[in-house]
C-alpha cells in the first residue's frame, strides 16, 4: 500500500466518512499565504521541481542545513539536482516533521508519485517531475485550477500598485478570486530599519504629505480605501509582540518626529506609535468590513551573521516568549468601545498562547455574527500534526470550534494547498476519535455542518465570500 493513501491519518470508521464524505471535495480559502500575484498573473511555469520546491521555501532551508549541506548548495547559484539530492537526504531524517508529509501528499496529488523520496530515488522522483511539470496544466493558473482554490488572499504593502491583481482579474477564465490583503507593517514598525524611507515612499504613493503622523493616517486610509476597491478582504499586522500603549495625538507626534529626524526611538515610545497606528487602522477596517489579522511572538532574524548574508525571511527566525494577554485585550476592548472593532483573527507563534487566545475570544461576541474574534489556525512553527491537534482541542475546549474558519497555507509555494487536505484529515480524524469514544454523538446533520463550516463554510462567511 502506498505511504500516501485514500485513508492517510485516517484511524476511525467516523473520520473516513467525515473525511471522503464531507471535507474532501470542498473548496479552499487560502485567505492568508505569501503567493507573488505577478506569478500568477503571468501563469508562471517552472523549469524543475528544485525551482517550484525550494526556490523560496524557507521550511524546506531549515532543513537541510541542519544536515550541514553548504549554504551555496541550498540557496546559491548551484545545479538545482545537486539542491534536490541535498533535500531527499535530508527528508527521511525528518520523521514526525510535517514536511515529511507534506513533501509526500505534493508528490502524489500533483505529479502522481507514490514514491518515498530518499537518496536512492532522488534521480528518478526528479526527472519524473520535470517531465509532469513541463504538461500545460502545471503551470500556476493550472495549479490553482486543479486544487480547487475558491479564494487567494495575498499579502500586499499599502505602497503596492496592485497591477498584477487587476490584471488577474482581467482574465475572465481564471475562476479563483485573488485579492489583495493590507500589510501596513512598514509603516507601524517605526523602530525598524528604513522606517523614514518607506513614510516618504507612502505619502508619494498616496499623494499625501507624510510629514506628519496625523499625514501618515490619511495616507494609510487612502491606501485601504484604494484595496479596499480592489477586493480586499483581509489586513495583516506582523508584530514582534502585541502592543497597547495608548498615547495622545501630540505625543505620537513627537515620536513620530524624533524617528523622521533619524533619532533612535526606545521600546515604550515605539509602543506608543505603533498602538496609535494599528487602532487606526483597525477602525478603517470596520468601516469598511476588513478583517484584521494579528500574528504576533516572532522573534526574526536572531542569526544576524545569516541575516546579513541572505536577508530577512530566509529562516533564521524563532518563537518570542512573551505574555501580551493584557496588551490584546486593551486593544480589542478600546475598539470595542467605540463600535469599531473588526472581525479579527489572532495568532501567536507562542504555542503556550493556545488558551489565552481562546478565552480572549470568547470575551468579544459579535451580535449577528458566530465567532466575530478568531484564534487562527496552528501558525508556522506550529504548523504540525501536534500542533494542530494542541490548537483544535484548545479551541474545543475554550471556544465554539463549530464556527472555525480553518485552515490557510501561509506559504510562498503553489504546490503548498495540499495543506489543507493535511489539515482536514487531521480535523476528521479527532472528531472521529471524539464520537467514537462516546464523546459526541453520531449525528450526520451535525457533524457534516461543523466539518463543512470548519473547511469550508465559515470561511466563505466571515471573508464575505459568499456569492
């Protein structure tokens, strides 16, 4: 029997009818994922499976360098087989690491090979790929096509012109909505790197004099305007930690200034800064039926000798440990003061976070709308059967699990929604275990509408997607 089967992760009776009944067939919303939209837009094709694989997927880096294989021959300029052989050496290590499963479900749902990728079959498994991938339905469109994908919402800085995503739109054939989502983190972070630069390159974008962080505001309320228009659905802040400092107009000024002038700002001024951006932003979102998406406890770039070598993003980051409880609470509840707070998504990279974000949740209900404050799907470094199973139960156990909106791929990959299909086998199968246990009853009506909202559904209600 293969490795990949129709049964896979699959141990109950209940979770293959759940699973082939219900999940299976339904579409994705990958409202959160990385995908370039020029790529899409211009149906890019790939020359080889190394280039499709690994030429961004930081996951997949991680992994072979702690196998000692030379940075050249993982992220340089190399023979993409001799990148591949370093990957299929490096996988059969990784037992119990999702990308065992992953790597193994991508072969067999898009180049229909049940193969087990190892050393001895690296050659082969890469030559058959190539030779799928050089078939017209492999490009990206064609890619999206055959995953089933409802809706892609990207990850876009407010500067962006969003070309590409009018000219996917253009294309009357190409069925899967792929809409922009708002990413202001550059101009929130104001104790980054470059911040003065983009705030300039922001109010000319805009049209806005950005001299100021009253300017700053109505340059981002222009740009959200402008996605909004444009069909956004989702915004994102990435945050090191959640904040909520709340500070008067005349003291962000200051700050504000302080950073224009090229002056080092301390971390409770930033803090300041950032909270006054971000509840403003929040209230643009409202107005306007964005949800805001929170993920936060990263700690990026702790390799700085790696970092200054290869740049941000290219896996060197890891899991900050701090308690911001108290801070997204403030947040929340400042919004919900006023009426305007929005459908939000929270996620931590802290897996310990599960509980507090559950409860969080369930402390902001939104009257005529199910589950109106959200804990997000098992993020990144969580991204794994344990974690999902951690992040499932604590939902069950906290919140309304029946109105989860499931599973995204947070990826830069094509072949990446195959996650999803991981992520429901691994939601059928512990629904399964719980009404064969005696835990739940076997109630088809009931069970089909919570697998089908949790894969599906729900979703599609709360990005506003439904048709």
């Amino acid at each position: 029997m293969a490795f990949i089967n129709d049964d896979f992760l699959l141990k109950t009776n209940t979770a293959k009818r759940l699973y082939h009944g219900v999940a299976e067939g339904l579409p994705i919303v990958d409202y959160h994922c990385h995908i370039p939209p020029r790529e899409i837009a211009e149906d890019r094709r790939f020359s080889d499976i190394s280039q499709i694989w690994l030429g961004g997927d930081h996951y997949k880096w991680r992994l072979i360098r702690m196998t000692g294989a030379p940075e050249e021959e993982i992220t340089g300029d190399c023979d993409p087989r001799v990148k591949f052989r370093h990957f299929a050496e490096a996988l059969p290590l990784a037992i119990g690491n999702p990308m065992y499963h992953w790597t193994h479900l991508e072969l067999s749902r898009y180049f229909d090979c049940d193969e087990i990728l190892c050393p001895d079959t690296a050659d082969e498994i890469f030559e058959h790929c190539n030779r799928v991938l050089a078939r017209p339905d492999m490009s990206a469109k064609g890619i999206i096509r055959r995953s089933n994908v409802r809706m892609i919402g990207t990850t876009d800085d407010p500067a962006d012109s969003l070309e590409w995503h009018e000219k996917i739109a253009e294309d009357s054939g190409f069925k899967t909505l792929v809409l922009p989502s708002f990413r202001p983190d550059k101009a929130v972070n104001i104790d980054k790197p470059g911040f003065s630069d983009y705030i300039k390159k922001l109010g000319e974008v805009s049209e806005t004099d950005t001299g100021t962080a009253a300017g700053v505001m109505e340059a981002l309320a222009k740009r959200i305007e402008f996605f909004a228009a444009h069909g956004c659905r989702a915004a994102d802040h990435g945050l090191d930690y959640a904040v909520y400092s709340p500070a008067g107009a005349a003291e962000v000024e200051e700050i504000f200034k302080r950073a224009m002038n090229g002056e080092a700002v301390d971390s409770a001024s930033a803090e300041k800064y950032k909270t006054a951006m971000i509840l403003f932003c929040a209230r643009e979102y409202a107005e306007r039926g964005i949800v805001m998406q929170i993920h936060y406890n990263c700690q990026r770039t702790v390799n700085s000798r790696y970092t200054a070598l290869l740049g941000a993003d290219t896996g060197f980051d890891c899991i900050r440990v701090k308690n911001s409880g108290e801070a997204i609470c403030g947040l929340l509840d400042a919004l919900d003061r006023e009426g305007k707070l929005p459908r939000t998504v929270l996620y931590s990279l802290d897996p310990s976070d599960n509980a507090l974000l559950d409860s969080i949740a369930g402390s902001f209900p939104g009257e005529g709308r199910i589950q109106k404050v959200q804990h997000g799907a098992a993020w990144w470094f969580n991204d794994t059967k344990t974690g999902m199973e951690a992040q499932l139960k604590s939902f069950a156990n906290l919140s309304l699990l029946g109105g989860f909106i499931g599973m995204l791929t947070d990826s830069r990959s094509f072949l990446s929604y195959t996650r999803h299909e991981y992520f429901r086998r691994i939601l059928c199968n512990l629904i399964g275990e719980w009404v064969e246990a005696g835990e739940y009853p076997d109630d088809g009506k009931y069970l089909e509408k919570i697998v089908g909202g949790i894969c599906f559904g729900n979703a599609e209600e709360f990005f506003g997607l439904k048709r």
